[in-house]
C-alpha cells in the first residue's frame, strides 16, 4: 500500500445534497422545506419564538454586573528574568530599562495598558527602571539593589484620581454643613 492509494471506506462520504435543482433531482420546487409557511421563507430565525408567550429568556431576571471590561491588562515582567537578561547580555543595564527595551529584549510582547514590574525573582544589580506600575516589593527589591523605579505619567494620574475624587467629596460635605449653619442663624 502507497500513500497515493489510500482512501475512505465505501460509503464513510456523502455527496451534498444540491437542494431547488429541477424535480427530476428529488429536491426541487419546495427543496425539502415542505409547502409554504414563515419556515420555507429565506432568513427566518425562531430561536426562542415560543409561539407569543413571553420567551423564558426575557422572563428570568437580569443578575450581575462585572467590572471586567474596565480592568487595566498590564504586560507584566519579573524581576528575576530581567536579571537573567542583563546577565545575559540582552538588556544593557546602565541605560533606563522601559517597555520599549524589554520588547527588544523579547521579554514581554503586548503592553496593552503599560508594563508592570513584578518582585519574583532576585536582582543583583544596580537597574533604573520607567514602568506603568510595579508592586511594592518589585520597588523595594529594586531599591535595596541600589536602583530606581519611575511610575510613568498616565498610571500616577490613575492612582491620584481615588483621592481627588476623595478630596472633592470631602470639601463638598464641609461646604453643606456651612451653608446649613449660616440657614440656621
């Protein structure tokens, strides 16, 4: 036996059915869709029609919310492997290590909302790095190793945002409470 010569058993494929091709085929006129009717008609859909009574689907309340879709999706990097890179000699550690230096380095792809520095790992060495969030102990591990973290613009702001929302709320309750006094005299 060749590989040329294989084939299906007798009878494992089917010929497709070629449906509204002349009477003479066995499908034509109606081409199996019986007579007339909304199910014969093109581009009918009665996926959960139950005949005019509301459908199960709108009578079951709806339930939930998710905060998902609002989510940052950082690109996340570890200390650990930086260090394997720099000592490898992919990452030059006396220049500032960014996102744009890591993708070169083929350590991390997508950055998405920005880079995020993760503490997993040991770092030796002295790295200045420019990121959109790093974890507390990614910061301290850095910085007992003798080198920097700078949290890029856009993700200070984020952090920043809770408490100035905090701080107006605060000045607004303050402001009431002045106005209720002066009504008051």
């Amino acid at each position: 036996m060749k590989l040329n010569q294989l084939s299906d058993n007798e009878g494992a494929r089917s010929n497709r059915k070629r449906v509204g091709r002349g009477n003479g085929s066995g499908t034509g006129t109606t081409a199996g869709r019986g007579q007339k009717g909304q199910k014969s008609r093109s581009g009918v859909s009665l996926v959960g029609f139950e005949g005019g009574q509301m459908p199960l689907y709108r009578r079951l309340p709806k339930r939930g919310f998710s905060n998902a879709k609002f989510a940052k999706r950082y690109a996340t990097v570890n200390l650990g492997v930086v260090q394997r890179a720099v000592d490898g000699g992919k990452l030059d550690g006396k220049k500032t290590i960014d996102h744009a230096a890591l993708t070169a380095a083929g350590l991390c792809r997508d950055a998405r909302d920005g880079l995020r520095l993760l503490a997993k790992g040991e770092i030796k060495t002295k790295l200045n790095f420019e990121v959109a969030g790093a974890s507390k102990a990614a910061i301290e591990a850095v910085e007992k190793a003798g080198g920097k973290v700078a949290l890029t613009a856009s993700s200070a702001a984020d952090e920043a945002a809770p408490a100035k929302a905090k701080a107006s709320k605060k000045t607004k309750e303050s402001g009431k409470g002045e106005a209720e006094s002066e009504a008051e005299s």
